[in-house]
C-alpha cells in the first residue's frame, strides 16, 4: 500500500494518537489502588479490553502497509527508553490471582507448544516496544518512528497484544457467564456440602 507524504503524515499521526492512548491507559490503570485487591483488577478489564482491541487496530493498519524504510541505514538514537519496572510491579499487584494465563506459542507448529504468559509482563513489553517508537514521532522522524512501530508490531507486540486480548475475553467471560456467589450462597453451598458428607459417614 503506497501513499504520499501528506498521507503518511496523516497516518503516523493517528498512530501515534492510538499509542499514546494506551501508553496513558495502562499507566492509569496501574497507578489505581489495590485495596479491593482482585475486585479492582477486574474492573479494570473492560477498559483494558478496550484500549488492547483499538491498538490491536492501529497494528493492522501497519502490518496492511507495505515495510516502511528508514531515511538512515541505521536506527538513529532515540535516547534512553523509560523504566517502566515500576509500572510492571502495580500491575502485576493488581491482577494478582489473574496474572498468569496460557496461550499457544506458535499455533502453526507442529505440536504447538503452550507457554505461560503474565498480563503484567506483556502489557509491560507493548509499552516499550511503543514507546520506543513515540520517541522517534516525536523527535520528528516519522518515517523511523512508522517503521519501528511496523517491526515491533510483526516481531513482538502484535502476538503479546493478541494473547493480551484473547486473556483479557476468557476473564471477563468467566466473570459474566459464571453464576455469582455470595456470602450467603457460599454459607450455603458449605452447609449442603457439610450434610452430604455426614450423610455418607452414616451409611
């Protein structure tokens, strides 16, 4: 897909909206307070599902575009990236009891092999991956930061993404199609266990 100058200004632009987007998201919903400790990480799911599913649209639009090459054969500096480890602790924090989820590695290969991911780790890797990138946009070189995004998406943050969004269903999923148990319903379910188990020691 070619286009001209006017054009890919136009496109790297709306990119970068889309990256700034979820870089603010993901920090914001890092920063919350973990009081209500797995409850707020849930809340925080159909924003999350949001934002991964809007980037995941942006990463299409790159990967439909024919490779993007760099004005300099090599990368110029886009300074230091930022340390976002502290960002990976609140989240991992928040999702605590969710972090970890499987997903196929490679579902083309032969068997296909299941790793066990973390949504902290993987939110953590698209960040850098797209701010990296931001870093070009913003030092003016759009063509590098197009061409960084479009690498990282094909190489790295485009499959995180996906297993990202793909987690992110299967818990909301699991939280609005399973029945919701109460104090009350649970005092229940223990009573009605209780009685059949004493039922059974008296036979």
């Amino acid at each position: 897909m070619a286009t001209d100058s006017e054009d890919l200004t136009e496109f790297a632009e709306q990119i970068a909206d889309q990256v700034r987007s979820f870089l603010i998201s993901v920090r914001d919903i890092a920063a919350q307070p973990d009081e209500d400790g797995v409850d707020e990480g849930l809340a925080s799911l159909p924003y999350l599902l949001l934002e991964v599913s809007q980037l995941l649209l942006a990463g299409g639009r790159l990967g439909a575009f024919e490779d993007f090459v760099p004005e300099e054969r090599f990368e110029s500096d886009a300074g230091p990236d930022p340390d976002l480890d502290a960002m990976r602790d609140r989240l991992a924090a928040l999702f605590e009891g969710l972090d970890e989820y499987a997903e196929v590695f490679d579902p083309y290969a032969a068997p296909p092999e299941i790793t066990v991911n973390r949504l902290s780790d993987d939110l953590t890797a698209i960040a850098n991956d797209l701010v990296h990138g931001l870093a070009h946009y913003e030092d003016g070189r759009v063509v590098e930061a197009l061409w960084w995004w479009q690498f990282s998406y094909v190489s790295t943050w485009g499959a995180a993404a996906s297993a990202v969004l793909r987690a992110i269903q299967s818990l909301i999923a699991h939280d609005r199609l399973e029945p919701a148990h109460d104090a009350e319903t649970e005092a229940t379910d223990r009573e009605l266990v209780e009685v059949a188990e004493e039922a059974v020691q008296r036979r």
